[in-house]
C-alpha cells in the first residue's frame, strides 16, 4: 500500500490560540529530540505557544531560546505509580494552559500523556521513531500506546509498514513523515573553516591527507563500530595507511562498551588509524572535517537523520543496506549501501570509495545533497507536521 505523506500538501492554518504540549523523556540527544525542538519553534513562528513535558537535557537551552517553554516532570520513567503521577501533572498543565494538542514522542511518557488526553479530551497525536520489537502480548500492548491517538505519525515508509503489520490500525489513520534537517545549520556555505579548523585543533588531528571517515553517533552496539574496526584491521592488514576513522557520540554511560571498543582498536594496533573524539556540538563542521560518513548499524534504523546530515553537507554515506537508510541513501548514486555486520564488504566498501578518489566523491557527495535537500529539510518537516496538527483539529471540531 501506498505511503500516505503530509509533504507538500495544502496547508491548514493553526488557530490563533494554539497551543502544543510536546511530551518527550529528555531533551539530549537524537532525533526524537531534535524533531520536537524543530517542531516547536515551528508552532512558535506560527505565532502558536510551545511546551514541552521532559526531564530536560542539554537542548533544554536551544527549546527556550527558540520561544519554547519547558514543564519539567520525571515523564521518562517507567514506574506505574510515577506514570500517574505525570498523568495528573499533565492533566492541570494541559488545563493551565489551555493546550490545543498532545503530542507524544516515546513510549513511556505516552502513556500518561494519553489518560490526560483523555481526562481533558484533548486530541492525541503521537510519533513512532523507532521499530520496536515485541516478543511478548504484553510488550506489543505496551508498544500500541503510540497508535491510541487521532494520529499517528511515521518517520519513514518503512516504519509506517512496521507498525501497520504490527499492530493492524487504519491505515489512514497513519502518515508518514519524514525527520527533517535545519539546512540554515547543515549548509556548507555558512561553516567557516576556522570551525573546522578548532574542530581538527580540539580532536588532535594532523593534515596529512588520509582519507577522513566519521562515525557519527552515541558509543551503542548497534551503531556497529566494532565492525568498522575489524574492517579497518582487514585494510591495514592488505597494507592501506590511507585512511582515519573517527567515532563521535557519547557513550551515555554506556562505559562497558566504550572500553570493549578502545580494547579492539588497541589489540588491532589501530590506534592512529580509528579514533574515538567523543561528544561533538558542531556536527556541521565535522562533516566538513571528513571525506565520507559510515552508518554501519547492526540493527535496521527506522529513519537515521545521521545518513541525511552529512549527504545535506555534501559528503557521501557508506550505510548498512537496512531500515530507513534504504531511503534516504541511493547505493551507487548518493552513496553506497552495504551488508550490516559484514566486516569483509564494509573493508572492501571503504576501500573503493577511498580509491575514487576526491573528484569522484565530489560528484556522489553533490548528489545526494541535492536529493537531501528536497526531501528532507526542516521546514518541510515542520510543515508537514503543523500541516497534520490541523486536520486533527478539523476532525475534532
């Protein structure tokens, strides 16, 4: 069946009243994150009041800068009791400040954000942002809280697919949406190169003219960076000194896994040639920084704003050939997509793509930030996004 999308679709005005209550765990990162930063200054600049119900996190400041107003509340948290807790804390917010719409962005808080949808009769929109398994009855009811509402939003085709054969809905009543990237941050022209070069300062690289390859993404098993070090092992072993892969994110406590990836590197001599940097606040400028992007995930993404940034950047993505980078990544045109787990045909991958050459993957990295920039900008996000909140406030009225 046919993808239903709210893209380039008639726009249904807000009321001028209008009011948004976003219910999201934490603002840190990702992009459930960054999506309800994006949406609520989209309701903002629509003259619109924005909320957001979160524990908070480092983008607490960008939400109020950008005109948006947080409700600090422990909603990330998966205790019965404290659920209705939130639920009766949101259900005065939503009275307070007279709220127009929910909209939920993760399981857990979901839950208390739809029993006051209900209390109140507000209307409850919710995003899926993720392909989440259930092997269980109970695990599959927990999962539906996210198709309960008037809406349900899909960040890719392939995640609308998924939670249509999971949980059997209307499929009208689901639409999809793809995550959008800010092209006023993600554009080359607007990145000086003393960003980049703080950037190379601050990660003590040298100008040596190895290939770059960046990782991005938080240290978790499935973001695959063991299979890239044991790809990077396979092409130094056939001799290639030709090459730096650099691994940025957070390891969000996940400090196990950290070290198991510094051991590997460690025991595979790789330490000049894969590097972990850490947390990095200008992804712009790291993209930039770098020849190509690697998204070697061990497990399907449902979209992967992280395949889109750097195509926006101008640089080609090497990405595990499953999920929603299927989409958003053209093998052969605006990049090259690849077996996951496979360390064999990720080495031999990166190996080709170092081997064209820089003309070359100037011309793949031209073509996909060309296809990027039509069809996954923030503002056609938001659009979208705004343009839905209107019909579900027709059908209400």
């Amino acid at each position: 069946m046919p993808a239903r999308r709210f893209g380039l679709c008639r726009r249904v005005p807000l009321p001028p009243d209008f009011t948004l209550l976003q219910v999201v765990p934490e603002l840190d990162t990702g992009g459930a994150e960054q999506s309800t930063i994006d949406v609520a200054q989209a309701v903002v600049r629509a003259g619109g009041q924005a909320l957001v119900a979160t524990r908070g996190g480092r983008m607490t400041a960008r939400l109020q800068a950008d005109g948006g107003r947080l409700a600090q509340m422990p909603v990330q948290t998966k205790n019965p009791l404290v659920m209705l807790g939130n639920a009766a804390r949101l259900v005065t917010l939503i009275r307070q400040e007279k709220v127009s719409l929910i909209h939920a962005r993760s399981r857990a808080p979901a839950f208390a954000a739809l029993w006051a949808a209900h209390i109140t009769r507000t209307p409850f929109v919710a995003t899926y942002h993720g392909i989440y398994q259930a092997r269980s009855g109970l695990k599959r009811w927990y999962n539906a809280v996210m198709t309960r509402g008037d809406l349900v939003i899909a960040n890719s085709d392939y995640t609308r697919d998924h939670l249509l054969a999971e949980h059997g809905i209307d499929a009208a009543k689901v639409v999809t949406i793809p995550r959008g990237v800010d092209l006023s941050r993600f554009d080359p022209a607007y990145v000086p190169p003393s960003r980049v070069e703080a950037l190379r300062l601050a990660w003590g690289l040298t100008a040596d003219g190895r290939v770059r390859l960046l990782l991005p993404g938080r240290l978790t098993r499935i973001k695959g960076h063991l299979t890239i070090v044991e790809a990077a092992a396979r092409l130094a072993a056939e001799g290639r000194d030709d090459f730096q892969i650099l691994f940025a994110g957070d390891d969000q406590g996940r400090v196990g896994y950290a070290a198991e990836v510094e051991a590997a590197i460690n025991a595979a001599g790789l330490n000049d040639r894969v590097r972990i940097v850490g947390h990095c606040d200008d992804m712009p400028a790291a993209y930039l920084l770098c020849d190509l992007a690697i998204l070697p995930t061990t497990v399907p993404e449902s979209f992967g704003r992280a395949a889109v940034e750097p195509q926006v950047m101008g640089r080609p993505v090497i990405a595990a050939d499953h999920g929603g980078v299927t989409e958003t990544v053209v093998d052969g045109v605006t990049g090259w997509l690849v077996p996951p787990g496979d360390a064999g045909a990720w080495a031999a991958a990166i190996g080709r793509a170092i081997d064209l050459g820089p003309g070359k993957r100037a011309e793949v990295g031209h073509a996909g930030q060309k296809r990027a920039r039509q069809l996954y900008s923030a503002e056609a996000m938001c659009d979208a996004t705004l343009a839905a909140y209107g019909r579900v406030l027709e059908a209400r009225a």
